[in-house]
C-alpha cells in the first residue's frame, strides 16, 4: 500500500505544471530594429531550454518581459517591473534567464532579488550557468557569480569613461546629444562636429541678443516667439530627440558652452577641439563678462531682495510653533541678520529657547540639504513618501466618507422604495440631493489632490533641477524656487535640529523641465 501510495504521489509530481516566463534583456538599443535580434535569441534559447525540462511539468508562458535598451545596473525596467508584479499575483512559478547578468549587473539588487523571489517561492533558472538556490553552497556560488558580473560591469564602466577622456585629450567629439549649430558626423574614423550653417547663424544670434538685452529671461522671450528650440535631432532607432524651448537654464548652458569657441571640456579641463568655432573669443569674453556681472548683481532688470530673506515666511519654531521672522542688526557697515521667534520677541527672550538662528547659516544649510537630497536616491524616496503624506491622509478620509455616503444613499434610496408617506418622501429626496452633492464634492477634492500627488521620479528631476539652475538665478529667484519647493522649515534650537516640509505642488511644478524656469521666476519676469 505504501509502494502504490509513493508511486501515486511521484506521478501527481511529475505532471505537475511549472509556469516559466523567460525574461531578457540587452543594454543598448542598437540593433532592436532588426528582425531578428539579441532579446529574440535569448527568448529561443529560454524556450528550448523550458522544452527540455518538459518532463518536470515545464510550460512556457506566452507573456513576453523584453527589455530592450535598459541597463543592469539598476531594476527601474518597464518587463522586469511587470514580471514582479505576475509574481506577486501568483503567475510564475520560475523565473528563466539567458545569463544571470541579464537579470542585473548589480550585486545589491541581485540579492535584493533573490530575497524577493524566495519571499514568493519563485525559482530561477540560468540557460548558459547551472545554478541552484536551494542550498547553501548553490547560493554562495551564485552571490560569486553575480559579484563577477558586478566586476566585469565597472570595469567596462571605466574602459569607457577612460575611452572618452583619451579623445577629448585629442580633441574629438566623445558623444552625447547634438548641439545647436553642429551636426555629427559618423565615418571610419569615429565622430565628428560639422557646421551647420542655419543653426550655426542662430547661434550667433542668440549671443548677439544676449550682448544687445543683458537679461536671460528677456532673450528666452525673445527666442520663444522667433520659434527657436534646441537642437532637433534622431536616434539611431528613429526616435525623435530635442526640439525643448529655449528658457533661461537651457539658454545659459547654451552661452557657457566652450564648445562654441572650438573648445572641449572635460570635467575642468578645456582642449583645442578639433571642430570649427561658431563665436569667435571677443564676443565669447563679453558675454562670460556679462553673465558674471549678472549674477553678482542679481541679474539686469530683476528687482534685488532687499531683505535677503531667502526662507521669509517659511520658518518655524519647534518649540512654541510660532513664525520666526525675518530681521536684522547693524553694527559699524556689517550687517547681521537673523530669524527670529516671534514668541521670544513679543515675550521676551525667556518665553522660547529657540530664540533666534543666524539666518545665512539656515539659509545654506537648507539649499545644502536640497542639493544632497538630490544626489542620494534613498534619501529621494523618503522625500518622496513625505511630500505625499499629508495628500495620502486626506485621500484615506475622502474614502472613508465617500463609503459612509453611500451606505447612506443605499439606505435612502431602499427608504423611498418603502414609504408611502408624502412628506417623509420629500425629505428622503432631500437628503439624497444632498448626499449626492457631497459625493460630487469629494470626486472634485480627490480629482484636485491627485494632481498635486508626485511621483518619485518627479521628486528626483525637481531636486536634480534645483541643483542645475540654483547658481545662475538671482537673490530673488531662489526665495522664488525655494517658497515654491518647501512649504516649511522647523527649527528646534534645543535639539539642535531642522526639519524641512516640502510642497508636492511645488515639486511638480520644478520637475517640470521647460515650465520650471518660468515658474520660479514669474515674479522677476
């Protein structure tokens, strides 16, 4: 009995369907255009090696999970992201993969990885590398496995940044987008910068523009009605690049670019290029010499802070939860200025031990922080998960009184089925009038707050913005982008702590690209 028993159990085993859904990957996008291509081959290869385990149960599942032109140095992928979310659902039983660096070439997210599919009993299969999760030394072997992959991966990271570095040494075109004026030639001998003679005259028009009105924003507004844009230009595969409007962060990288005057820049470094110069040295000089006086002096026509307040409005003290103010002290021509609690200063200095805070130090501690937050994509998320709280918490209370509404409006509507009383007729319609209109006004609130919530990669091109343009606008346009960005700042002098509060609404606005500029700056316009 217990023979035909195990005999029944190893042949309800062996028929036992095994999902795989194969996943592939290839770095770059060259090639994907072909009819026949590496994602393809990786995909025969998943299926071949899928049909010799058949006898195991082994079924290919039809979804594709492709990810064409994706690095593995990172899991933000549009296939894998889907892939997790069918194995969260319970739709993959094992994971198959051409190599294991096509599933990452990093070792942290490996085994962030491998975490995430033992959590979902979910196996993974190597077609080229025989590996097993299982056990304790098939997983030691595996974490080596993906550390090589790791190595191999920076190591390619630096023949090619070496390999960029030795040709701007010489002088050669070393990649990236297009510029204005120039178009890219291909050859044997690799790349190379070629006047173009309509754009190269733009070109020389925006410098003389911004010799002629001595203001960004005044030659962006310029330029915006001419039509002008960056450089429009097509990838390799047919996608179209470029074409963004001309405002005032594009328009100074465009009058600071050393590659107008035949140069090359790499990092600090400056070469002769080989390519030929659209603006000659006198007219690069006088436009570096305006651009400096400009931000030294807070930009032409732009109103000065007088004040130099650059947080007025947005301290807090920590401890009584009063304003700080903005104020100032004056002593022989220095003058010192500070934020000041409002409590301690009505009060007396007793009534509140923040007291006050050196308003420069707080100021480029904030700017600081903004800047580090956007360099480091932990403290991103968090920024992110904060900056959505408070419009979370108020989307769950619209739900919860939505669902309390409609219970009502359920009883009401069952109420009017069952009464023949004219009066409480009435009041019953009333009542669902009412209840309705309160439906249709939180529809409205949600609508309004689910467009002020940000993603996360919002929060990271806003931060990315903010450290790009922060140099090159004046006194008055950072109080601008700041008020925009940061809805408070909380002082605690006692815990010698500063907590900032940001604004969703205002980091979507700054992550928008083109309308960011326009925004912080609508006040100086």
């Amino acid at each position: 009995m217990n023979r035909q028993t195990r005999r029944a159990e190893a042949s309800a085993n062996a028929t036992t369907v095994v999902r795989c859904a194969i996943y592939t990957r290839k770095s770059s996008e060259q090639g994907l255009g072909l009819d026949f291509n590496s994602l393809h081959a990786q995909r025969e290869s998943g299926e071949a090696f899928i049909a010799s385990q058949k006898g195991e149960g082994w079924v290919c599942l039809p979804e594709k999970y492709d990810d064409g032109g994706y690095s593995g140095g990172n899991t933000d992928r549009p296939a894998f992201q889907r892939l997790k979310q069918d194995i969260i659902a319970g739709k993959v039983d094992v994971v198959v993969i051409y190599k294991l660096d096509r599933l990452s070439r990093n070792a942290r997210d490996f085994l962030a990885i491998l975490d995430f599919l033992e959590e979902h009993r979910v196996g993974l299969a190597s077609v080229t590398q025989s590996i097993q999760t299982t056990g304790a030394m098939g997983k030691f072997t595996l974490h080596i496995m993906v550390a090589v992959a790791q190595l191999e991966r920076d190591h390619a990271s630096e023949r090619t940044r070496d390999k960029i570095a030795a040709a701007r040494r010489k002088g050669k075109w070393a990649g990236g987008a297009p510029l204005l004026g120039y178009d890219v030639v291909s050859d044997k001998t690799g790349s190379r910068l070629v006047v173009n003679a309509a754009e190269a005259e733009q070109v020389r028009r925006i410098f003389a523009l911004y010799l002629e009105r001595g203001s960004l924003i005044e030659v962006a507004k310029a330029l915006a009605e001419l039509g002008w844009t960056t450089k429009r230009w097509t990838t390799r595969t047919g996608k179209p690049r470029g074409g963004a409007a001309l405002d005032k962060c594009r328009l100074h990288a465009l009058l600071t670019n050393a590659t107008y005057i035949g140069l090359v820049r790499h990092h600090d470094q400056v070469f002769d290029g080989e390519h030929e110069a659209i603006i000659s040295k006198d007219v690069w000089d006088r436009v570096q010499l305006r651009l400096e006086q400009q931000r030294r002096s807070g930009g032409g026509h732009v109103a000065r802070n007088t004040s130099g307040a650059l947080l007025k409005g947005l301290v807090q003290c920590a401890h009584c939860g009063g304003a700080m103010a903005h104020s100032f002290t004056t002593r022989g021509t220095t003058r010192y200025r500070y934020y000041t609690c409002l409590a301690a200063q009505k009060r007396g200095w007793q009534a509140c031990p923040t007291k006050s805070v050196p308003a420069g130090d707080l100021e480029r501690f904030v700017v600081q922080e903004i800047k580090c937050i956007g360099r480091d994509p932990t403290v991103v998320a968090s920024t992110f998960a904060a900056a959505n709280a408070a419009v979370r918490g108020r989307l769950t209370e619209i739900d919860h009184e939505r669902t309390i509404l409609s219970r009502e409006l359920r009883r009401h509507h069952a109420a009017v089925k069952r009464t023949g009383d004219a009066a409480h007729l009435g009041d019953l319609h009333q009542q669902i009038h009412a209840a309705n209109r309160r439906v249709a006004a939180l529809g409205d609130e949600e609508a309004a707050l689910r467009e002020t919530t940000v993603s996360e990669r919002e929060v990271a091109a806003a931060l990315a913005e903010f450290d790009t343009m922060w140099s090159v606008l004046s006194p008055r346009e950072q109080a601008r982008v700041l008020h925009l960005l940061v809805e408070r700042v909380v002082v605690d002098r006692v815990e010698n702590t500063c907590r900032i509060t940001f604004n969703p609404t205002g980091i979507r606005a700054l992550g928008g690209g083109d309308d960011a500029i326009a925004i912080a700056t609508a006040d100086a316009a």
